[in-house]
C-alpha cells in the first residue's frame, strides 16, 4: 500500500520518536496526503541520479579542448519588435528573498511594511505605485505587446503551494487587471523533500504541527514544471504556448529589472541559435571569481556551451581570451532564451546543490532539484550575448533596491508603469 504507517514513519522520518502521538498522527496524515512512499522513494532516487551528475561534472573539462563560446555583439543581432512575435517570457518570482528581508529589518523595516513580503514585488523606492520589479517587469512587457501587436505570453513561476509567493503573486495580478496582459499564468512550483544524508525526511514544526522540511526544486524546477503545469483540459503549458504560436522563450529573473532593448536581442538571437545566454565579458578572471562562466567544450565528438562553476573551471578555463585579446570568458547573468523544442523532447537532468542546512542539529544536504543552466545540456547549437554590466541588475539586499529603482529611471519603466496604469 502506498501510505505511511507507524513502523515506517519510525525508520524514515528522523526524530519522529520525540514527537507526542498525536503530532505523529498528524505527521503521517499531511505525509500520506503530500509524500507519499511512492513520492518519497522518486526523490529519494532523483537524489541518487543527481549525485552522479554531481561526481561527472567534476570531471567535465577531463580530456576536451576549452574554447571561447560563440560571442555576438548587440550589433550582430537586429533586436527588433518583430522578433518578439512567437516568444514567451517566463517571469521567475518564487524567490521569498530571506537575505533581502534580514537587511531590510536590520535598517529598521517594520512589521507593517514586511506584510506579505516577498523579494520581487517588494517596492522600489520611488516608484510608481510602490511598484516591485515584478509589477514593473508586467508593465513593460504589456507595453511591448502593444507596439508588437502581439499578445506576449506571460508565466510568472511562484513558490510551492502554501509558500508567501503563491499566495501573494497571484492575489497582486488579480488586484491590477493582470496589468494590462492579456494572455499571463501563474504556476507554482514543485516542492522537494529536503531529505537528511540518512534518507530520512526531517520536520520543523509551523503552528504547532510536524510537518516535513522541503525546498522548491532549484533554479530549472519552474522550467519542468512548464511541461506537468496545466492550463486545463489536459493541456500542458508548452502544449498551450504551441497552440499559441509560440515557439520561443526567454526566462527572467522577476526579481530584476532590464534594459527593454535587451529582450528583444536575445529573442533575435535565436533565429540563428537553439540557446542563448546573457553574458558579460571580464576583463580579469583570477580563481576567486564567484560567477558561472560560459565556455565550449570540445572533445572527439561534440562542442557545446555549457556553464561551468568555480569549482570546476581551471587555469586553462582562466586564460581563454576572445579574438581581440582584450576579454576573458563572460561571465552567467541567470537570463536565458531558448527554442521550446529543447524543453518538449528533453527534461534537464537531476541536480544537486552543495550541501545545505536542514536543521542545526543535522549533517548538511543537498538540496535536489533542476539547474537552469542545464538547458545548454539540451541544445544542438548556443552563444553567448554579450551585454553591458549596466544593463540589469538583480536584487539581493536591500542595497541593491536603489540600483534598480536607477536603472529603471534611466531606462523610463518608471515612466512605462505610470502611463500605462
């Protein structure tokens, strides 16, 4: 039988001894309803898989030729409206932004002004409306579809169900005429067991019941989910976004605010590539560089782009400059655009982060999930666009809120959101 019972939520639920019998009653009720042993063994083995990926990207450099990526240059991409017709943008909000939120109280935010806090709809200061990068980022692509003609498709990606995120997203779309946007989803998140290096689910307790501890299944989770999130009818979004016409996509981070030009750039990239990635060149590469860095690959068979961390990356990867000399590798902005091809005939594959906290008194853990990045796995052919540094930027604390509400000014989204509320 797929359910839990005493005996087996004794050997794989750690500590659930401790717990008085009626809070082991209402632990097994929630796991049965949400973690089945049918589930929890799938995570267990997706865990198992994404370890092994884990021990074969050490060795990913092991043998090949490291190359400079393919580059273009904003002048080697037309960048025009029209290239925006058939893409969807993919609008990633499931951050709830902890690091933001503990740098907003440390300057003195109160209770009031931390109510449904969430990392991309927090205001920025001296916008319109109190308006977040998530309500900015609507507004704008709103105001595309108008010049376009065009009804951009819209999926704001959110937390799990029961997370701030997707309670609060949702309910702010409703409240705003979903800003002007015709054709716009909201799609929640899978949710992870965030299982203990002993295969055991740990819980924490929330208004005084045993629940289990899990995690939102990783940068790539929202990009899977596209292919199991339904719209009704048994339609999957990619299904409905082909049905639609579109057969492109570009993922943002909703947390952020660009450079308008920049979206349809890296739409326009994709009429000469399956996969596309923001980058910014570096004029120095020393081994402390915390970013992702975009190289190619070459070994007796294949070249592809992939992305590739500081624990991997080595002193030929260091050295690699472009053709003028003048540049090193660029370095992973988290903005990427793709043929949806890639997404409907491959899943990226399992992933694990380093090891991460659980609970104080427990060994670290990876989390288990998907990694965005992963999409240049999939794809036949992909570069590089190189960017300015200056043309997004992302928020992480509350220091970088002034940075967006400036480059938004600079950009006129202030100006986008005012006109066209």
């Amino acid at each position: 039988m797929n359910t839990w019972t005493r005996d087996a939520a004794r050997l794989k639920i750690d500590s659930f001894d401790t717990l008085s019998p009626d809070r082991q009653d209402a632990l097994i009720a929630y796991c049965n309803e949400h973690f089945p042993p049918s589930v929890y063994e799938r995570h267990l083995a997706c865990r198992k898989r994404a370890m092994d990926n884990v021990r074969r990207s050490k060795e990913v450099l092991l043998g090949v030729t490291q190359k400079f990526p393919p580059l273009l240059t904003r002048e080697r991409v037309s960048g025009g409206i029209e290239d925006m017709r058939g893409v969807a943008i993919v609008l990633t909000a499931g951050g709830e932004g902890e690091r933001l939120k503990k740098s907003l109280m440390e300057r003195g935010a109160g209770e009031e002004r931390l109510k449904d806090f969430t990392k991309a709809t927090y205001p920025l200061p001296g916008f319109y409306e109190d308006y977040g990068a998530l309500q900015t980022n609507l507004r704008l692509i709103a105001r595309l579809s108008d010049q376009l003609g065009f009804d951009i498709p819209v999926i704001v990606t959110t937390g799990p169900a029961g997370s701030i995120t997707a309670r609060v997203v949702p309910q702010l779309i409703s409240s705003h005429n979903q800003f002007g946007l015709k054709r716009i989803k909201v799609l929640e998140q899978d949710a992870r067991l965030h299982l203990t290096m002993d295969d055991t689910m740990a819980y924490t307790l929330v208004d005084g019941s045993a629940v289990p501890i899990t995690h939102p299944d990783e940068t790539g989770g929202p990009l899977m989910k596209l292919k199991s999130g339904s719209v009704g009818g048994g339609v999957n979004l990619l299904t409905w976004l082909e049905q639609i016409g579109c057969s492109k996509m570009l993922v943002l981070q909703a947390t952020g605010l660009y450079d308008p030009t920049l979206l349809p750039a890296m739409a326009s990239a994709l009429n000469q590539y399956d996969c596309i990635g923001a980058g910014i060149v570096r004029t120095a590469f020393d081994a402390l560089d915390p970013f992702g860095t975009y190289v190619t690959v070459v070994n007796k068979t294949a070249e592809k782009v992939i992305i590739i961390e500081q624990d991997i990356r080595n002193d030929t990867t260091r050295a690699l400059r472009d053709e003028t000399g003048r540049f090193f590798l660029p370095y992973n902005t988290g903005l990427y655009a793709f043929k949806n091809e890639l997404l409907t005939e491959n899943d990226l594959p399992d992933y694990a982060t380093p090891p991460k906290e659980i609970l104080p008194n427990l060994s670290r853990s990876p989390k288990i999930g998907y990694a965005a990045t992963d999409i240049f796995s999939l794809a036949g052919s992909a570069a590089v666009l190189s960017i300015p540094a200056n043309s997004f930027a992302v928020i992480k604390n509350a220091d970088d809120l002034a940075l967006l509400t400036e480059l938004g000014k600079r950009y006129g989204l202030d100006k986008i959101c005012h006109e066209d509320a």
